[in-house]
C-alpha cells in the first residue's frame, strides 16, 4: 500500500488492483474509511492503495472530480467504479468494487 501522495496516477507499473481514497484530514468518517479499506485491501494479492486527502492535496479533488468524501476509486482493473461512505460494510464495498474476497 502506498502512503498519501499528491502527485496522479502512474500507470507505467500498475498493480493488479489498485485503490484511491481521498479523505478531508483526520475526521472520524474519514479514519474509518482508511481502515476499512487498508482491511479490504491486505487480503487481496497484488493490491495497492493511495490514500489522498484532499486538505493536503487539494487540488486533486477537481483532478480527480471527487464531490463527496470519503471515495473510494477502483482505478484498476477497468472498469472505473467508485463508492462513497466510509466503507464500514467491507463484505459490500468488496462486492461493488467485483472483487468478490471473502469477508472476515
């Protein structure tokens, strides 16, 4: 997983699956979400994640064309999805990114 960064997307080495969540500083919703998604994401082989928040990096938010947060942006494999929330219910966010990894 990588840390928070500013800079786009790279694809010249792109993993398997890769995640973006952008988060607005430290707020509970906020939190949970990068936890939840950091669960989500260490059972998956060849799964990374950016985590972006947008007070530091703000202008990846228009970038990005990100109007709520938290978002969560399944940028690979295509096709592009995104879901908004904290991502509290793991087994759904899993199911609607087609990852289909079991819960636990």
């Amino acid at each position: 997983m990588s840390s928070s960064t500013g800079g786009a997307y790279d694809t010249s080495e792109a993993p398997e699956i890769f995640l973006t969540l952008y988060v607005m500083g430290s707020t509970p919703n906020s939190r949970k979400a990068v936890e939840n998604t950091k669960k989500i994401c260490e059972k998956i082989s060849g799964c990374e994640l950016e985590v972006v928040d947008l007070l530091e990096y703000p202008k990846r938010a228009k970038e990005d064309q990100i109007i709520a947060i938290p978002t969560l942006v399944k940028r690979l494999p295509e096709p592009q999805m995104r879901i908004l929330g904290a991502m509290s219910d793991r087994g759904k966010v899993q199911n609607a990114l087609g990852l289909g990894v079991e819960d636990g």
